[in-house]
C-alpha cells in the first residue's frame, strides 16, 4: 500500500470495527448488515492482496541471486581451465575467446551473462578431450549447462513476477475504490438514520471515518512537524 492508501486503510478497519462492536443497534435496518459484510469482505481482501503484493517477487529475487552465484563460479572455472589449455596450444583466439572473470560478469546483464556462460560452455565441448588435462570434466560441463538452464528460469520467474506485483497493486487499488463506494454509498447514508435516535452510534462512526496520517509527525505545539532538509514537503 502506498501511504495514503495505509491511512485509509486504518479508517476503514476502525470503521468496521465501530459497526462491528453495535451491530444489535444497527440489525433495525435489514440493508445494513448486507452493506457492512460487504465492506468487511473488501477490508479482509485488501490485506490479502497487499500482502500478495509484498510477497510475489523477494523470494524470486533471492533465488536469482543464488543461481547467479552458482552460474559465475561455474563459469570462470571452466573458462579458466580452457584459457590455460588455450595458452598451452599457443591458440591465441581461443585464449581470447575464454577470457573471463568474476568481476566483469558481475557488470553484465544478465542476458550477456548467460551468452558468456553459453559460449564457454560451446568452447569448451568442442575441446573437451583436450581439456581433461586441466581438470575440466564432462561432469563440470553437465553442471554449467545445468547452471544456465537454471539461472535463465530465474530471471524469468523474476520478470513474472514483477509483472503479478504490478497486477496485484492495481487490484489493490481496485479494491479500494469498492470500498470507497459502500462506504460512501451505501453507509454512510444509512447512518444518517441514527443522527437523531441514537447520536452516540452516529458519532462513534464519524469519529472513525476521519482519515488519519498516521505517518505525520507532530511537534510540541501539536503542529505537523517540518520536514527535514532535503525531504519533500
């Protein structure tokens, strides 16, 4: 949720509960408990799709990080081993070719990372034979091709799900304008009803309809304190 959306949000629940805790008061009127359930469901789906949204990508961050790690180390030893072979048979343009550290495949993207471990990978297949002087084996080869394949789902499942994060913010947003409208619709107008019969219930309620920025910060003299140099007013 954004700021402001957190804020509502805390009127909405504070809202619910007043109607909640008076709800003997309020079963006069039969439409009533319909619009309330209906404004407890959107407050229940609000928080569960935040919390979707919260949880669609850090995991899959986490994983790509992971299969990144595995798919450098993988990567640079075989590259290695190839560029020692490549010097030994004077094969300049294969040494060149298999030039490769860390520290420059961290500055890649990602696509680039994959075509440098797929093109080592390529080197080293065709020079396999050659390459088991140096410690390089058709197991190691197995596992880089192992470590692309499972790096490049990675980076897909993170695209996925940055693509659900996004869907499920504006879900979020949906969600909130619905409730704005039972709210404001439907009541709102009802609780005019117990302006008169019952002006505690009335003004319970519109005490809890305030929005609160729970986010502002107060002096001593009760005023939103100013923000501090170089924050936006």
């Amino acid at each position: 949720m954004t700021a402001n959306q957190a804020n509502k949000y805390s009127m909405y629940t504070g809202t619910v509960k007043v109607l909640r805790d008076n709800m003997p008061k309020t079963a006069a009127i039969p439409a009533f408990s319909t619009s309330l359930e209906r404004m407890d469901a959107l407050v229940t789906q609000i928080r569960d799709k935040d919390k979707e949204r919260m949880g669609k990508t850090p995991g899959k961050i986490a994983a790509k990080d992971e299969a990144e790690d595995a798919l450098m180390i993988a990567t640079v030893i075989i590259a290695s081993g190839l560029s020692a072979y490549a010097r030994s048979k004077g094969n300049t343009q294969l040494q060149e070719a298999s030039h490769v550290s860390e520290s420059s495949l961290r500055r890649m993207r990602s696509n680039e990372q994959i075509n440098i471990a797929k093109l080592t990978y390529d080197l080293a297949k065709a020079n396999q034979e050659g390459l088991a002087a140096f410690a390089i084996t058709a197991t190691m080869l197995d596992d880089l091709r192992s470590r692309i394949a499972s790096y490049d789902a990675c980076l897909k499942e993170v695209a996925s799900g940055v693509a659900e994060r996004v869907g499920a913010r504006t879900a979020v947003s949906d969600l909130f304008i619905q409730a704005d409208e039972v709210i404001r619709e439907e009541l709102d107008p009802m609780m005019q009803i117990f302006r008169v019969t019952d002006p505690e219930l009335y003004n319970d309620y519109r005490a809890a309809r305030v929005i609160k920025d729970v986010g502002v910060r107060h002096n001593k003299a009760g005023q939103p304190a100013a923000p501090a140099p170089g924050q936006p007013n």
